[in-house]
C-alpha cells in the first residue's frame, strides 16, 4: 500500500504554498503520482487538506478513471478541533492558528457518491476500521510489488525463505 500524503508532496517535494492566488502544480503532481502508484499495482491512500476549488477537478478524474474500487472519505471536524489535533501531531508544521483559519474550509465535499463523511466524535480506532471496511482494503490482498521485484524487500517480507541463487 501506499500513502501519499498531499501536504509532503505539495510543500516538500514542490516546495509550493497552498494558496488561491497561484494557478498550483500540486493537483496536477499529487494525482499524476497516485494514478502511477495505482497503475504500478499498489492501493493507494491520498491524504490531505484537498480543498475541493483546486484539487476537485483532478481528483474527480482521478476516481472517475479509476477501474479499481475507489473510496474517498471526508472528516468533519471543526476549526477548534482542527487546531487542537494539528498542536498534538508529532510534527506539527509552523502556522499558527490565525494562519490556519485562512484555509480552513468546513464541509468541503467533493461531491462524490464513493464519498463517506468521518463525524468528528469517531475515535481514530474508528476512522481506521471505518475506512479499512468501506474502501475494501481489509478484504483485499496486499498489491506491494516491490517484494516480487526488489531483493531486499523480498528477504524482509520473506526471511525464513532461502534466497534463489540468482538473488544473490
């Protein structure tokens, strides 16, 4: 599996602001990398703020063009809760909370029919069971394929397997 989360990838990889003022290379990127994970054989979880006025576009192609199972989950969660869970993350990014209020859109639903709405009282334990279940990823085998390619991976998921000569 796979976890792409948008705001590694938008602020890292892109080193670019979330920001309504530019026309972003982030949509376009984030999903351009998830439907090559996807088409490389792996589940794919997107995770992120993926405010619907830029990102709605590409990630309804994204789902629409998807052959596979598509889930896609929106948590509900309120501006104060928002900034009580982003000063409890192990690495909370530097925004303030002003800051945060700037982006903060409530209910920004993509619109979809595969969308499933997380309430904020849903425990973690919760939102992890309820997304296993309703994305099908609890019934469906692992689609990792670097083990069937990469040596080192192979000899990690496999250790009490003997190497092939040819691996050596």
């Amino acid at each position: 599996m796979s976890k792409l989360a948008q705001d590694h990838l938008r602020r890292v990889a892109l080193r670019e602001h979330d920001s309504s003022h530019i026309d972003p290379v982030a949509p376009a990127f984030i999903t351009a990398t998830a439907r090559t994970a996807l088409d490389l054989g792996y589940h794919v979880i997107l995770e992120g703020i993926l405010h619907t006025d830029r990102y709605g576009p590409v990630l309804h192609q994204l789902v629409n063009n998807h052959p596979g199972p598509a889930a896609v989950f929106y948590l509900d969660v309120s501006f104060d809760e928002t900034v009580r869970r982003h000063l409890n993350r192990a690495e909370p990014i530097p925004v303030t909370p002003d800051e945060m209020r700037q982006w903060y859109t409530h209910r920004d639903l993509l619109g979809l029919t595969a969308e499933t709405v997380i309430p904020e009282a849903s425990s973690l334990e919760q939102n992890v069971i309820t997304i296993l279940h309703t994305s099908g990823l609890t019934g469906a085998a692992p689609q990792t394929p670097c083990p069937r390619r990469c040596r080192h991976c192979a000899r990690e998921s496999n250790q009490s397997a003997p190497i092939a000569a040819a691996d050596r």
